[in-house]
C-alpha cells in the first residue's frame, strides 16, 4: 500500500507539469528530463530503493535502443521512451488542430528524431559481428516451464533440478536458470531428501 501511494505521488505531480509542458515549444525536453529525475529520485530515495517503475525497462528487449544504457543507463532509456512519446503526441496534437507550421510549433521533431537515429546507428554497429576472435561456450539455458507457485513446490524443484541433470550431461560451459528454480529448498544429496 504504501509503495502504491509512493508511486501515486508521482502523477499527482506529473501530470499537471505534462498539461503545462505539452504546449510549450521546448515541453517534450523538460518532461523527458524532468520524468527521468522523477525515476532516479524514486529509485534512489523510494521505498527499497528498488527501480521498478523505471519506464527505461520497456527498452531491454529492443534490438537496437538497449545499446544506448551502455552510455546513460536505464534512466537514458526512460529518456528516450518519454522524449519520443511526447513529440509524438505533441504532432498529433497539432494535427487536430491543424495547424500548418508543424516544425514551428514541435521544436523537437526534428533533433528529437536526428537523436533517435544516432541511438539505433550505435545499437546497430553494437550489434553486428565482431572481427576479433570469438569465444564460443556451450550455452544450456532452462526455461522457466513452471508458474512461480508451481515452481516453489517439491515437485517443481525436482523437474528443474532434472532438467539441471540433463544439462550437465552436455558438458555446458554456462547453464542460464530462470530466477525461481531453486528458492526454498536444498537438497540433501546422501538420500536426495529435500
């Protein structure tokens, strides 16, 4: 509850600084910043100091944006998700009003979308094949097949720790295990009792 009523807070100040800095000419740049700050301060001074809400987040599975946290973090992710958005809205918002002088009246279009474009560039040549010598590992990875209640079960810990087995006997150089296998139980190995 009070982790909820933490995060409340947030919008009650956001939105009415949104309504103000979405008409403005240089809105989409305050608030993308002024999100961001709203993040670190969550994340850093919140409860737990755990930066769930952190939009950044969104990003991790794109191809090409992720790159960009090498340089500024998950809080230049949140950047760049709440800058793109606003401009957007901001265009489209335009266009119900018709107004002709689109890059008059969005000042950001423009940088905003020159930005984005050096991002994807830096996350494309991050991606592409290296030329130096790879090193390459066998790689088993145990996907998580059961729900989280399922997997806190003594049933659930031995169908993972079977898979386990059945990986090792590839001689893997990494096993990759999703963040629920093992959380209660230990086993004892002389008569394999949990």
């Amino acid at each position: 509850v009070l982790a909820a009523c933490w995060r409340v807070l947030f919008f009650l100040f956001f939105i009415p600084v949104a309504r103000y800095g979405a008409t403005k000419r240089y809105g989409a740049l305050l608030l993308a910043v002024l999100w961001v700050l709203i993040e670190w301060a969550y994340a850093t001074l919140g409860l737990w100091g755990y930066s769930a809400g952190v939009i950044g987040y969104s990003l991790i599975d794109s191809a090409y944006e992720k790159h960009a946290a090498y340089i500024g973090g998950v809080y230049l992710l949140s950047f760049i998700v709440v800058l793109t958005n606003v401009v957007i809205a901001q265009v489209l918002l335009l266009q119900l009003k018709q107004q002709k002088k689109l890059f008059l009246n969005a000042p950001m279009l423009v940088p905003t979308f020159l930005f984005l474009a050096i991002v994807l560039c830096y996350g494309f040549f991050a991606e592409r094949p290296s030329d130096k010598d790879a090193t390459y590992l066998r790689v088993a990875v145990i996907g998580s097949v059961l729900s989280t209640e399922a997997s806190v079960t003594e049933a659930g810990y031995r169908s993972y720790r079977k898979k386990l087995t059945e990986a090792f006997q590839h001689e893997p150089d990494l096993i990759v295990l999703p963040e629920n296998v093992f959380p209660y139980f230990e086993l004892r190995e002389e008569d394999s009792t949990l």
